[in-house]
C-alpha cells in the first residue's frame, strides 16, 4: 500500500479509502436495503482494511438508515480502540430527520451535523468533515465560518467538499482565502472510466489550487467490476440487478466498448477487471485516494488488488481512447488549438 497526501494537507493517507456505504443492514426505507453487511461483516472488512494498509475511511450521516454506517464505525472503535489508526471521513447536508432545518448546510444545521456525527462514530474528532453537496439555499460564507469555528475548537481537523459545481468551488476557495478561513483540502466526486465529465474544470481547478480528489463510484456502481456482459441481465444479487434504472443507463455502445477494453487489458496485465477499473483511476492526476466499497472480505481482497497492477503508458492510453468523451464548447476548442485546455 502506498500512501498520499491529502491534497495540500499534510496528513498522508492510503491511496486506497475505504468506503462504508454499505455498512450495516438497512431496512426496507432506505436506498442501501439489501446491499449492505451486517456488523459482523463490517467489523471484519475494517479489520482486513487495516491489516492490508488501508488508514482512510470515508461515510456519511445518510447511509444506512437513522446514521447506520457511522454508528457501525462507532462500535467498531469503541470495541477495538483503533481510532488513532485511521484517518476518519464523514459527510453532512442531506435530509435527516424531521422539520424544516433537515437538511441544508446552514450554519443552524452544521453545528447540530457535527455533534451527532461524533456521538454516533463515538469520536471525539472528524479527521475529515466533508459537505455532501453544495447548499445553493445557504450563503457559502456562511458554512465555512462554522466550519472554520468546528476547527477551531478541534471538533474537526481538515474539511472537504463533495459534488460542487467547479463556479462555486471557485467561489468557496476565494472566501477562505479572502477572509483567512478554513479552506477545503479535498473534493469528493463520482469519477470512473465511465464518468469522465470532471476533468472539464474541476481537475485543473484541483490542481491550480492544491485540492485532493477522492473519487466516488470508480467502478461505476460495480458496472466495471466484470460481473456484467453485453446483452445479457444483470447477475442475481448484484447491485445493478436491483438499480434496474441505473443499469439502463449503463446500457449504451461507448460504456460497453469501455468495459471490452478493460478486460482485454486486465487479460494483458494478469489483473481482475475491477482492479484494472481502480488502478486507472488511481493514476490520474490529483488523486488522492480512490473510494471503494467492500459488502465482504472477498470484495475487500480483490480490489485491494489493484494497488499491484502496474498499467503501462499504452494501456493507459488505450483506456483514455476507449473512453474518451464529448469534451463540448469551449473545452474541444481549445482543445484543438492548444492539444489540452
């Protein structure tokens, strides 16, 4: 395992995180019913993780049902005191609980955010504490004054931001700059072979301005991890074979020249598909650590895998080609003037 920093933090991290959205066993009422592991399970794959070198983990207060993943964590710490091994990730702004103030990032809401998310984790810190989504509803001056106090008083140590438009990410940086605030060291966002689209502006903008990037979904919802085949349904017990909407969307000639690709390249490189799918992503530029979700140990071994496919400058192009997409105005412009914009 190698390690990171993250973003222009010095704190290092494993260039591997370990996603926890699928910790614990959600009922029927949330998004995650039927997908995830029990706490057995979950306690196992965090042990594993640590054992192979993973000390990032990444969740939200939304997954699961009621802070289901983070009070996971929070007994799994309790029970094997292994707080100081990990580098802890959390997230706020989506809807929990009842009344008008259930969701946002209101400086009202954030501060209520942060002390429920420490009691479930049974923490007395967030290493980072991340926006799920820009709040166009709250002044942005207005969360990052809370959360510079949050890091003032020690609550939280770093902060990041998750699926902000790059204008307002833009606007977010110069606030905390202008006015000595607390700035954002990493942006989480959903980035694969598949989603390319943040390579637009957020990428440079990353990198102008010293920002991690932690990709979400880098299989693609597990479309990349080799269970799927073209013109055949989606296997029993996948999460595709339940998101029927999400594998339709799947379902178009680029995607499936992208996952012929792969798998002729994972046939070169003695790899999985799924460890091909990581070990791109994980070469790309501002990369701090890539976020992948283990249901069970079997999941947990495999991608780990990835960390050992060394993909060579042609098949890294051979993958860019195959997934190469419409840059649009004025990126393809530029693009054709100057050969990068």
């Amino acid at each position: 395992m190698k390690y990171r920093k993250l973003g222009a933090a010095g704190v290092k991290v494993s260039e591997l995180c370990l996603g926890a959205m699928t910790f614990g066993e959600a009922d029927d009422k949330s998004f995650m019913h039927q997908v995830g592991s029990d706490e057995k399970t979950s306690f196992n794959v965090l042990n594993r993780a640590l054992e192979l070198g993973i000390n990032f983990v990444d969740t939200a207060d939304v997954y699961g049902q009621d802070g289901l993943s983070e009070r996971i964590i929070g007994a799994w710490l309790e029970r094997d005191q292994r707080r100081n091994e990990i580098v802890l990730a959390t997230k706020f702004r989506f809807a929990m609980g009842e009344g008008p103030n259930k969701s946002g990032a209101s400086r009202y809401r954030v501060m209520r955010c942060v002390e429920h998310s420490l009691k479930r984790l049974r923490t007395d810190r967030i290493d980072l504490y991340q926006i799920h989504m820009q709040d166009i509803d709250t002044p942005e001056d207005e969360l990052l004054r809370a959360l510079d106090d949050l890091v003032t008083q020690g609550k939280v140590l770093y902060t990041g931001c998750s699926n902000y438009a790059a204008y307002r990410l833009t606007d977010s940086l110069w606030i905390s700059k202008t006015r000595e605030l607390s700035s954002f060291v990493t942006l989480q966002a959903q980035y694969s072979l598949v989603t390319r689209d943040l390579e637009r502006e957020h990428m440079p903008l990353c990198r102008d301005k010293g920002l991690g990037i932690l990709p979400w979904s880098p299989l693609a919802s597990g479309f990349l991890s080799g269970k799927y085949a073209r013109n055949q349904p989606p296997p029993a017990g996948t999460r595709l074979e339940k998101w029927k909407e999400r594998m339709a969307g799947f379902d178009s000639e680029r995607n499936w020249r992208i996952l012929d690709a792969v798998q002729a390249v994972a046939t070169e490189a003695g790899a999985s598909v799924a460890a091909v799918s990581l070990a791109w992503v994980m070469r790309q530029p501002q990369v701090s650590s890539t976020i992948f979700g283990a249901r069970n140990l079997a999941q947990l071994e495999e991608n780990v895998k990835a960390c050992d496919v060394n993909l060579s400058d042609a098949q890294m192009k051979r993958l860019d080609e195959a997934s190469a997409f419409e840059l649009g105005y004025p990126y393809g412009f530029m693009k054709n003037i100057q050969g990068r914009w």
